[in-house]
C-alpha cells in the first residue's frame, strides 16, 4: 500500500480552530474519468477491452458489484501516459 492509498489528514489552524479535510482514497468511475480527463462511457469500455488512451486502462478494483479506482494508480496512469508521448 502506497502513502496515497492512506487517507491524508491537513490540519492547519485558523482563528485557533483547527479544520480538517480528507481526501478520498477511492474515486467512483464518474469521478475517476474527471480525474484522468476521459469520459466516464470511455473508462467503463477500458475495463472490458483492457485498453484507454493508446496504452492498458488503469487499474480498478471491484467491491461486490461496485467498482472503484485508486488515486494511486490512476496518478501513476497519467504519469505513464504523459512519458510514453
């Protein structure tokens, strides 16, 4: 598990209470598909072709019937993406 599959607690304090926000470790498809700049019928056709963009689909993991994406790897997706151009 990578240090972004944790949730990130920032804490800062204003007026001299303290306010905090957490991010979230996994993005629904909608959200996942704003967050790589794809349309979400785009990633929902990548999980059933293997591919998106030119290159294999980020990675997803399933949770019953729901699925959801990592931040993790989705960073790490564009990242490849952007070095393979």
């Amino acid at each position: 598990m990578t240090q972004a599959d944790t949730l990130t607690i920032l804490a800062k304090p204003i007026r001299g209470y303290y306010y905090m926000s957490i991010e979230p470790v996994l993005l629904k498809s909608k959200e996942a598909a704003i967050h790589i700049s794809y349309s979400d019928d785009s990633l929902r056709r990548s999980r059933v072709t293997g591919r998106l963009g030119g290159m294999a689909a980020p990675k997803h993991v399933k949770i019953g019937r729901t699925v959801r994406y990592r931040v993790s790897d989705l960073s790490e997706w564009v990242k490849n993406l952007t070095q393979n151009k």
